[in-house]
C-alpha cells in the first residue's frame, strides 16, 4: 500500500523521494503538528495546576502530571485521525485538539480539569508555540546535523586535495595556481559562517491572548503577573519569549531563519555548480558504480547527475524560503489567516534542501581528483607565471613591468624558454633572477597549501 501510495503521489516529497525525507514526518507532517499542539494545550494545563494562584483548578501530584504527559508522549497517528474526525465537525483545528484533550481526561476521571483546558488561549497561543517547537526539533534533529555532515565531508576533501595544485580560473580563463584543496576549504569556510548564524538563532513564542494584551487573563485574575507566568511557559518548552505581539507572533524570527538557509543553500548550490564544471574538464573522474546507466544511448558516459539533483533541488527550497520569509511578517492589523496556509509548508522547503545535501554528499562520494589531468594544465599554462614576473619587476623599479608582461604572453604562446628568456633581459640582482627561474606554475601557489 505504501509504495502505492508514492507512485500516485502528487509532491515528490510523498512519492519519488519519500525514502529520503521520511525523517520528517516526525517534525513537519500534518501529524506531527498535531502532536505538537496538544503538548502545548497539555503542558499549559499543567502550568495553571501547578500554580497556586490560579484557585479555579486543583492541584495535582507528579502520577497526573505524569498521566497527562503520556497523551502526547504516546500520541499515535490514529489520535491524530480522531482529531482529524473532530475537526470535520468543528470545522477548526485547534478546537478539535481541545475536544480531543476533554476526551482524553474524561478517560482518566479528570473531568474537573476540563474547563482549564485551553484557557485564555486563542488558537495562535497554541500554534506560534507549535511551529516554534516544530522548528526547534527539526533543525536540531535532522537539518542542522546534516549541514555537520556536509560541511565535514568538504573539509575532508579539503585535507585531502591540500597539496594537489591547479589552475585556476578567472572569467573562464587560466588564472594563477591554486590548489584543489583551497577551493573546498573556501566552501566550508562560507557555509560554517552561514551554520553559525542558524545555530544562534532561537525559536520566539507567545502566549499572550486573542490580541496579545493578556485581556482574557488579567479579567479573570487581575493581580496575577500573567506576563511573567507567559515568559516562563513560553521558555519552559525551549523557546524564547516575545512580549511585543498581536494575536500572532509576528514570524520575524522565522524569516531570519529561512533567509539564512537560502543563503546556505546559494553556497552550496555555488559549490554543485563548480564540481560540475571540474567534471566536465575531467578534474575529477566519476567513480563508476556498477549497473548504474549514465545515458541510455551512450554506454560510456557518467553523468554528475547528484550534482545536478541537488542544484534542481536546492533552487525549489529556496523559492520556497524566499516567499515565507517574504510572506510570514506581513499580517493584516492584528492578524489574517494567509501565514496559517504558507507556514503547513515550512517542510516542503527543508525537503527539498535535505534531499539536495544528501545528493551532494553521494556526489561526492564518487570523486577521484584527475591530479594528471591537472598537471597537465599547469604543464601548459607557463604565461600564469606573468602576474609573478611583473611584480617583481613592479619592486626592482622596472619600467612599464604590466606593458612588458602583456606584450610577451597576451595572445601567445608561452613556455619556460621563453620566461627564462625574458628574465635573463631584467635588470634584477643575479639571486633573484635565479629564483625566478626556478619558479614553475606548479610551485607559484602563495599559501593555498597553508589553510
């Protein structure tokens, strides 16, 4: 039934990918929203009880708190569809979870608590919370590590590729020498900045009524301090408070985030791109795995097909990203229902990203550096040498040093006769002459083998 289901899928994330973002029903599918909103209505049920101020509700002992926790502890897909059956009814999701909660204490004899169960919420109170715990669990669970792991295995090629020189390339043309290595370590170096502002950054929550002024709470207990009782059950689930909202809190927080997974994404996509471009100089050879069809005409070929998935797929998660975070701080005055449709697809872009890391990570996993090939190249490239000449020649005081360069390589062919040539016509001290002579597209690299 599974598999039938995922060749009639409508997403590729149901269907054709499902095996790589299964993962996620745990944090972003319709179930796991609503697991997540009866922790919250549960967890703020226990928060009153516990209080001694708020008089309407009895106390209760860790076994109840204990028994309350299980509903959603224990929350299975099947309380999920009674929620779903409550909600055909209601015709309102949050409301449908209340019932759902009064059901479930009935089943435990607490039937007293019932009238506390969602108290002075609106439904937002439950959501904002809901997709922040959403969120918090998703990047630390599964989106963050997997970045760890990309950016480790770059690094690693990084070490690896360390001493083997290349040509670089500046507009498409021979440019001085780097080495492989260098070029990895520069991605790395990007998306650890990028991991580090994501790492920071915290999920906000709110629990402050239909408007944000705690009007429902103050009526009801007016010398309660319900803004500091809000900020320390806001932070009791792992987020941080936001005192300044309407009835919704307000998504800024999510838009930095999404806005720093484009950026992350953009890198890596930077980073798809230019292994393909290697590939197809034959920098790299493609390790073949056997059985596997590369064109379905030309045996001979291996195409960088997880190069090129992961940059189809990364640009589909950041189209995704870029409209919620265009999209999520905008509500109508105190607020509008349009952030409760785009926020259901807060998943699809981080599916679409984690799909992308994983064929990177597979991509390069068949990578074998071309160190001949690359020899070859710097072996021909001897006018890469030029930018060298003419700034020594800038320091000895040379006349017209970048005219004599581009005169002798501009357009023509270059070898090393021809560089010894020209430095023997220098007037440089005899030492340093020597030292320019000895110098060959393979060892011009500045620090690229120091990072």
């Amino acid at each position: 039934m599974e598999k039938a289901f995922e060749i009639q899928a409508i997403s590729p994330l149901d269907g054709r990918y499902h095996s790589k973002v299964k993962e996620l029903n745990e944090h972003c599918s319709e179930f796991a929203l609503i697991r997540y909103r009866v922790q919250v209505e549960i967890e703020w049920l226990i928060a009153l009880a516990q209080n001694p101020a708020i008089d309407c509700i009895e106390a209760i002992n860790d076994q109840q708190i204990a028994s309350l926790r299980k509903i959603y502890r224990m929350f299975t897909p099947e309380d999920a569809l009674k929620i779903k059956d409550i909600e055909h009814v209601t015709n309102h999701d949050v409301k449908a979870v209340e019932y759902f909660i009064n059901d479930k204490l009935k089943a435990l004899s607490q039937e007293q608590m019932i009238p506390m169960v969602h108290f002075a919420c609106t439904s937002e109170d439950i959501n904002n919370l809901s997709y922040g715990l959403m969120l918090k669990g998703l990047l630390g669970d599964i989106v963050i590590p997997l970045c760890k792991e990309v950016i480790n295995e770059i690094r690693k090629k990084a070490d690896e590729y360390r001493k083997i020189p290349m040509m670089a390339r500046t507009h498409g043309q021979p440019a001085s020498p780097t080495t492989m290595g260098k070029e990895f370590f520069n991605v790395a170096a990007r998306l650890e900045r990028q991991l580090s502002q994501i790492c920071n950054h915290r999920a906000l929550g709110k629990i402050n009524g239909a408007v944000g002024n705690f009007n429902a709470h103050l009526v009801s207990f007016p010398e309660f301090n319900w803004r500091g009782f809000g900020k320390n059950f806001v932070e009791s689930l792992g987020l941080e408070w936001n005192p300044a909202t309407t009835q919704i809190e307000p998504h800024d927080y999510m838009a930095e985030i999404f806005h720093n997974f484009v950026r992350w994404n953009t890198i890596l996509l930077d980073f798809d791109r230019d292994i393909w471009s290697y590939i197809s100089t034959e920098a790299f050879i493609q390790i073949p795995v056997k059985n596997q069809v590369g064109s379905s005409t030309m045996p001979h070929k291996i195409n960088p097909i997880d190069f090129e998935n992961s940059e189809g797929n990364l640009g589909i998660a950041n189209a995704i990203f870029e409209h919620l975070a265009a999209k999520l701080p905008i509500s109508r005055w105190q607020r509008d229902l349009t952030d409760s449709t785009v926020l259901r697809n807060i998943g699809v872009g981080f599916g679409y990203s984690i799909i992308a890391y994983k064929a990177t990570l597979k991509g390069m996993s068949k990578l074998k550096v071309n160190s001949k090939k690359l020899e070859q190249e710097l072996s021909n490239a001897w006018l890469l040498l030029g930018e060298a000449l003419q700034t020594v020649m800038r320091k000895y005081n040379i006349p017209e040093p970048y005219e004599k360069m581009k005169a002798l390589t501009r357009g023509k062919a270059v070898d090393q006769k021809t560089l010894v040539e020209f430095v023997d016509t220098l007037e440089l001290p005899d030492a340093i002459k020597e030292d320019l002579k000895k110098l060959t597209p393979q060892t011009y690299l500045g620090y690229a083998q120091d990072f």
